[in-house]
C-alpha cells in the first residue's frame, strides 16, 4: 500500500550529536573545520525532500545549539518544527526562532534522546498556557503523547492543533509478540486524535523497517524521523567516503 500524502520531518539533532562528539568546546578559530554541519545538512535534506526539519534544542545545548536552529531558520525554506521542553526559557527562545510550529515533549536532564510521552493531564495549565502564547505568534502547537486516550483528549483540550504520537513502544516491541498490540494502540490513539480533531504526526524509532507497517496508520499526517535516516546515510555514504579518502592518500 502506498500513502503519497504523508509528510517527513526529519530530525536533524543527530547530526549535532556527532558533531559535538568531536567538536564539544570548538571555539570561533575551529569553526572552519567544525563538521558535519547541521545547518547545512538541513539545507541537504530539505532539496532532497524533507518537508519539515525538526530541531530539539536542550536547555544544556548537548546536541543542536541555538545558533544552528537560528541558522536553520534563515537557510531553509520548509517548515521548521521546534520540539521542546514546557520551560518559559524555551519558550521565549521558539518566539525569537518563530519556527511554523513547536512540538511540546517530556525531558529528562540526562536523556540521551526522548523516552517517553507528555503528560498533558499532569501538567495542563501550562501546556495550555505555552500553547495560547504560541497561537499569538501564528506558531502551531503539537504534543508528543503516547497512544492514550485520556492524553489524547487532555491535548485537545489545550487547544494544541497537533499531537505527535510517540512509536517508541511500538519500535522497540517490532520484533515481540506485543507488536500487534502495540500497533493497535497507535491505530487507536490516531483515530481518536483525528474524531477529536486533532492533526496527527508520528515519531520516534522509526526505520526503513517498520515504516512498511507505519504508514498504514490512518489519519497519519507527518512522520518525524532522525536516528534511522542518519544510520542509513552512514551507511550508505561510508564505502565512498573511504574510497574518497584513500584516493586523496594517495596524492590521486
Ligand atoms: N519525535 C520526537 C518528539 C522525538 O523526540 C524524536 C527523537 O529525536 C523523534 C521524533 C525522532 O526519533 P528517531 O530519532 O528515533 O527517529
């Protein structure tokens, strides 16, 4: 089955990740040979189809820094998708930023990436207050949930125009019995999202796997996806880039 209609956010972040694995404390006199460059790589991405790029700015700045997301804003032309913490220093950082929309998500200090769902029920005062500041600015508001109908109907209830359904269960129960089970939540949690009105997106843990069976969910808007795509471009791109390097080696 083919759906021609879903769209792809890609998350960009994991190529800061490798960046500041090198690069961490690259002042201005390292800039030049500083890579691979995030903005760039967007810039990348977006001509070769990315209908969206998402950033994920931390607090601590681990992976993407501010300066990329504001160069990202000024080279690229498609949308740009803020994921970010429920924090008024966020906040005020995605009004300067002006991204088309932001994507509210849990953060745990240390995480190396985002583990769970929003609790939307649990923090609904200001999650609905970020998302009528957002609304102000003209910047849509998405939440990233779990498959759960009781945060389903909270995020509605912000009066957020997106949720973002997190996969993450799904991904990693693939290859487990629970699959099917957990397929059916996400069949489930898109449905309801949708009969409330809901834009629905989907992300996390996303492969060139699972995709088969993920763009069968219904009512499925946009996937936002980092880690695979940028596996796969290593993975694709390494047999050159040796062959590239042993040339230059060789003086050829
Ligand atoms: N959506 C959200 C809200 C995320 O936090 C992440 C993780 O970076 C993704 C999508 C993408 O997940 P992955 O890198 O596993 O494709």
């Amino acid at each position: 089955m083919s759906n021609a209609n879903i769209l792809l956010g890609v998350n960009i972040d994991h190529i800061a990740t490798l960046r500041q694995a090198r690069y961490r404390n690259a002042g201005v006199e390292l800039e030049p040979i500083v890579e691979p460059d995030p903005v760039a790589l967007s810039v990348v991405s977006e001509a070769a189809g990315a209908d969206c790029i998402t950033v994920h700015p931390r607090e601590d700045e681990r992976h993407i820094q501010r300066a990329d997301v504001l160069g990202i804003r000024e080279r690229v032309e498609a949308r740009l998708n803020m994921e970010m913490a429920a924090t008024e220093d966020m906040l005020a950082f995605a009004l300067e930023v002006k991204p088309h929309s932001i994507c509210i998500v849990p953060e745990n200090r240390e995480e190396v990436t985002t583990e769970g769902g929003l609790d939307v029920l649990g923090n609904f005062d200001r999650i609905r207050s970020i998302v009528a500041t957002a609304a102000a600015e003209g910047i849509a508001s998405s939440l990233f949930i779990d498959p759960d109908s009781e945060q389903i109907a909270a995020s509605a209830e912000t009066n957020a125009s997106h949720i973002e359904l997190h996969t993450g269960a799904y991904a990693n129960a693939y290859h487990t019995p629970q699959r099917s089970d957990e397929f059916q939540r996400l069949v489930d949690g898109a449905n309801t999202g949708f009969s409330l009105g809901l834009i629905v997106n989907a992300g996390h843990g996303i492969n060139y796997t699972n995709i088969e069976e993920v763009r069968g969910l219904p009512h499925l808007h946009e996937l936002n996806i980092g880690h695979s795509i940028v596996s796969r471009a290593i993975e694709t791109g390494l047999a050159e880039a040796i062959r590239e390097m042993k040339a230059l080696i060789r003086g050829g």
